[in-house]
C-alpha cells in the first residue's frame, strides 16, 4: 500500500506542474512583452507593443539598419533615365555652344557690315562723272549672237538672238533626207 500511496502522490505532483505550467502559459500568451527596442513593459492586447511610439522606434531602427545599404546597392546600380537625362544634357548644351558661336560670328559680321555702311556714308557722291561713263561704256560694249557669231548691241541683243535662232532651227530638218525650207 505504501507503494501505491508513493505512486498517487506522485501523480498528484505531476498533475500540479502540469496545471501550474499550463496557467503560466496561459498567463504569459495574456501578457506578452513589448517587442520594441529595449521595452520590458506588457504589450497591448491585440499588438505586438506597448504603445504606438515603440512600434515607431522599432521600424525606424529596421530602416537606418536596411535603408544605408539599399542606398549603396542605389547608388551602384546605373540609373537609365539618369543616363538619357545626361546625354539629353550633354546634346544640348553642344546646341546651345553652337548657336553662341553662330550669334558671335553673326554679330562679328554686323559690325563689318556697319562699318562698311559707315565708310560708304562719308564717301562723295560723283554724279556727272558715272552717267558720262555709263553712256560709254554702252556704246563700246558689244555682245556676239550665239547663233551666227555676229557683234551686236546690247539693247537689242535679245531680239537679234531669237530671229537668228528660228531662222536657224526653220532650216534644220530632221528626219528627212531634203531641207525644209520655211519663212
């Protein structure tokens, strides 16, 4: 009997220390602590912490450690549109080079073009002597038909030139083995 009264005194205490284990348990699953940073208080039903401020302090800790290195793997990585905006920078700026160096060479011609202006108004004008050189000039300038070779004036050069070239091209036959023979 002994035995048995050993054996049920033995089970009384393990039923105890399960019991016990099961309300701690049930104590500890009620009152979980703060997940944030160094906080030892009981966190709020339904919430991993305390209070708002510690989840902040807990996610702003996860960013300065995580942000510094996706930063450097950022700033490693090429960027496309950084590069098209460079080259885009770098075609305009050429552009805008050429055209200041377009400006300068068209202002540089400006101002010999004034200065030329300039050097012509304060010349004097000679009229008697041009319209007596113009007259001579036309009576000994003589221009020679393309179509006969003769010397001819120039004030009637054109009209000489059309009667010579239709009375040339009316005896012109092609085609044919006897001239034509229009006037």
């Amino acid at each position: 009997e002994e035995k048995h009264r050993r054996y049920k005194q033995k089970q009384k205490r393990k039923q105890k220390v399960k019991h016990s284990e099961k309300v701690d348990s049930k104590e500890q699953a009620g009152l979980r602590q703060c997940l944030g940073p160094s906080c030892v208080l009981p966190a709020r039903h339904s919430s991993k912490y305390c209070s708002d401020e510690c989840g902040i302090k807990l996610a702003a800790n996860r960013i300065y450690e995580i942000l510094p290195q996706r930063i450097q793997q950022w700033q490693q990585s090429p960027c496309i549109a950084e590069e098209h905006g460079k080259k885009l920078l770098e075609k305009i700026r050429r552009e805008q080079h050429q055209a200041r160096c377009k400006l300068q060479d068209m202002e540089r011609r400006f101002h010999d073009l004034e200065t030329i202006i300039a050097k012509a108004k304060q010349q004097s004008i000679k009229e008697d002597e041009e319209v007596n050189e113009g007259d001579s000039e036309e009576a000994d300038f003589q221009i020679f038909c393309v179509s006969c070779g003769h010397p001819i004036n120039p004030k009637t050069a054109l009209k000489h030139m059309e009667r010579c070239y239709a009375k040339y091209e009316s005896q012109t036959s092609f085609g044919s083995m006897y001239p034509t023979r229009i006037e």
